[in-house]
C-alpha cells in the first residue's frame, strides 16, 4: 500500500469510529416516535403533541445524523439538552399541506395525524418541529422536552400479525428497509397479499436505480387483516372497513388514494424496522398517492399498478421528488408560488436554480429549453411542472414523474434517488 493510500485508509478508519461513536453518545437500538397533529387552514398552521412511543427497531441511518438534505415541507430536530448540540435531523412533508393549497383550506379549519420517528435517545433531547417558509427559511410550530426514562412512553405494539421477508440482503443500518402494509386483504387473502408483495418488490427492482442498489434494500410485507376487501370509494358512495381506512377521492380527486390514519400506519410499520412505507391496496381501481417521509399508497392490481405507479409514487415518499405534470383545474395547482424555489430536486421557478441541475445541463441549451425533437432527449429547463403549465419547470421532456408512458426516471431524478439511497446507508 503506497503512503497516500495508506494515509486515506488511516482517515477513513478514525471518519468511521468518530461517527459511530456520536450515534453511541446519544442514541440507542430501538425508535423513538413522535405523534402529533397539525391543524389550521390555508393560512395558519398549528401543532399539537398527542404521544410519543419507543419502538422495538431502529432502521434508519447511524451517520451524517444532523443532515436533513433540505427535502420536505417541515422538518424536525433533536437536540441534547445539556449542551444544546443538534444530534439528529430529518425532513418531511405532509397531506396536511398539500389539503391547505385545495379551495375547502379557505373555508373551514381541519386537523391531520403526522408521525416522526428517530433513534431512541440515551439522555434527554429537545424536539422542535418547523415548517418551512421558504427554499431556506423555516418557522418553529412546536418545542418539547424528552426525557427516555419517562413512564409515559408507550412501549406498546399492536396485535402481531404474519410477517414475512421478502428480500433481506443487509443489516438494518446498512439497508433501505421499506415496510409493506396490507390494506383491504381479508385474513383469507393473506396469501394474495405475500404474492402481491412480493411482485411490488420485482417491479421495483427493474427500475434505476433501486435495480442497481438491490443489495441494499430490504422489504418486508406486513399482514394487516381487513374485515372487508378493498379500500373505500366515496365518489361512488361505497365504504370498506378495512385495516388502515384508506380511501379514494382525496381532496375530491378520484384518483387520489391516502389514509388519514397515520398513527395506525405506523403502529404496524413498526413491527419491523423502516425507512419507508408503502401501503399495498387490495383494489383494481387505478390509483396512489405518495408523500415524501410519510408514504406511498398504491393499489395493487389496477394494470399499471405494479409497474409505473409503482415507481411513480416511491420517487415521491422516498426521494422527495414532484409531479412534473400539469393539468387545467388540477386540484393541486395552489401548491407552489413561483416566487418561491421549490425544496423538490426535480422541478425549478428558476429563484434559486443554482441549487438545483443547472450544472448538468448540456453546454450551450437554451433557458427555458423549448420543445424541439433534438432537446427532448437532453438535460434541460423545459416549462411545466408542479401542477402549473407556466413559471415552473422540469429538467427532461418527459419522466416517470411526468407520464406513464416514459420509461423511467428522467437522469435528474435517478440522481436524486440514487443521492437519497446513498445518505441512508452509507
């Protein structure tokens, strides 16, 4: 070994054990989670602690803690209380936020479950949850203090059911553990739920770059049992008791399929460890949802089901990537003010576009990048995105973001999930 390898090798030994040692310091093996909801209208939100609760697993990363890489509506912090040191870091989004954009916000104040989960503390910590007011502005909602012997933590599980591994290729800490819930399976259908799983995990897998990082990702298919099959449909007036009360016609979309049950969601992902959730919905109807760090739902048999919405949705809840698609009246079309940059890596107002894939453009493109044969297969700033036909914009043609046609993650988007797989287990 030559002296400047050597040298680099030393380096990286003393990086490894400094970093495992402030995870040690601070934390332990089990979760710690944070339920808590967050109430308002389009103009104000509030938030309310409602419990926290010790699970049996910690899954998620033990290195860069304090690094929240800027993704998510809101984010939260934990922070010794001694010293005062930030030790972790985390960014999410919310339904909540996308229901203040919809016309009802204007009207009427409503209140959403929201869950955050971090590696048990060994002292007592600080917890402070903002939301964010601009691309690098953020406002604080709430601060409480943890104290992990407190008797009042929950240290309760709901009644097991069947678990079964559906691939498993690294530790917990060294993996992308993704939680698959069933929604809408009988006790009857449990085996068509495994199957189902197990076919969600295949298609996964022949996508960039989940294919590429197939040995660092693990899934689990989670047995909830329903008492009726399938998932409700409002729109048609036709409720299901099923085990996480997931619906269509969100927002009055009917495409749009989300559970207001968070905390039950993640009653049972936390019968194995979790980075991401996805909610497996025992239906035809064609449909999803997918919100980043909070999860992806879509049904399981619809024909695109276990192919594009598949990846469509996990881009969102897992790598924070928007819709690059636009529609007249879309539901969603008061979500972003283009004179805000957008926190999502694969879509611009052109604000802070520094920030975003102006350096992988092409030499010499053209900004904005208009729609000729030649630029549609390059990098470039192509107008629409976001829900809006004008003054947002999106760096290809067309992705798996944008249309079901393509045939999948536009460069710029890969980029950013591959970045996001890379911060969990590295």
């Amino acid at each position: 070994m030559s002296k400047p390898t050597h040298i680099l090798f030393l380096f990286l030994i003393f990086c490894s054990s400094v970093f495992s040692q402030q995870y040690s310091s601070y934390f332990g093996e089990k979760a710690c989670r944070i339920d808590f909801q967050l109430s308002g209208n389009a103009k104000s939100t509030t938030a309310t602690l409602s419990k926290i609760i010790q699970e049996p697993f910690w899954g998620g990363r033990r290195l860069h803690l304090t690094d929240d890489m800027n993704l998510g509506e809101y984010r939260f912090q934990v922070l010794d209380s001694i010293s005062n040191a930030l030790i972790y870091a985390e960014g999410f989004s919310t339904l909540y936020f996308e229901w203040q954009s919809t016309p009802e916000a204007l009207l009427v104040n409503k209140s959403f479950e929201q869950s955050v989960q971090f590696p048990y503390p060994l002292k007592a910590v600080k917890v402070i949850i903002e939301r964010r007011l601009d691309f690098d502005k953020w406002e604080k909602l709430i601060q409480f203090g943890i104290s992990p012997d407190d008797k009042l933590i929950r240290k309760t599980l709901p009644t097991k059911v069947p678990i079964k591994t559906i691939c498993k290729t690294a530790s917990p800490d060294k993996a992308i553990d993704i939680a698959v819930i069933a929604e809408g399976y009988t006790v009857k259908q449990r085996a068509k739920f495994f199957r189902d799983a197990k076919k969600l995990a295949e298609n996964l897998f022949t996508h960039e770059p989940f294919a590429k990082y197939k040995s660092r990702i693990n899934v689990y298919a989670i047995a909830a049992a329903s008492i009726d099959t399938g998932v409700s449909k409002p729109q048609n007036d036709n409720w299901r008791n099923s085990a996480l009360g997931s619906h269509y016609y969100t927002f009055y979309s009917d495409r749009y399929l989300t559970t207001p049950n968070v905390f039950t969601v993640h009653d049972y992902a936390a019968l194995v460890p979790y980075d991401a959730i996805y909610i497996l919905a025992n239906t035809k109807t064609y449909g999803g949802g997918g919100i980043y760090n909070f999860y992806t739902l879509a049904s399981a048999d619809s024909k695109r089901a276990q192919t594009e919405v598949t990846v469509h949705e996990f881009g969102h809840s897992f790598a924070g990537l928007a819709d690059e698609y636009f529609y007249d009246n879309d539901a969603l079309d008061g979500m972003y003010d283009i004179k805000i940059e957008p926190w999502e890596p694969n879509i611009s107002s052109l604000v802070k576009f520094d920030t975003k894939w102006k350096a992988d453009l092409p030499e010499g493109i053209v900004i904005p990048t208009p729609l000729t044969d030649e630029n549609k297969a390059k990098i470039g700033v192509f107008e629409g995105g976001g829900y809006l036909k004008k003054g947002m914009y999106r760096p290809f043609f067309d992705c798996r973001m944008r249309t079901n046609t393509a045939k999948g993650f536009c460069p710029v988007c890969e980029k950013a999930v591959e970045k996001r797989i890379l911060f969990l287990t590295e």
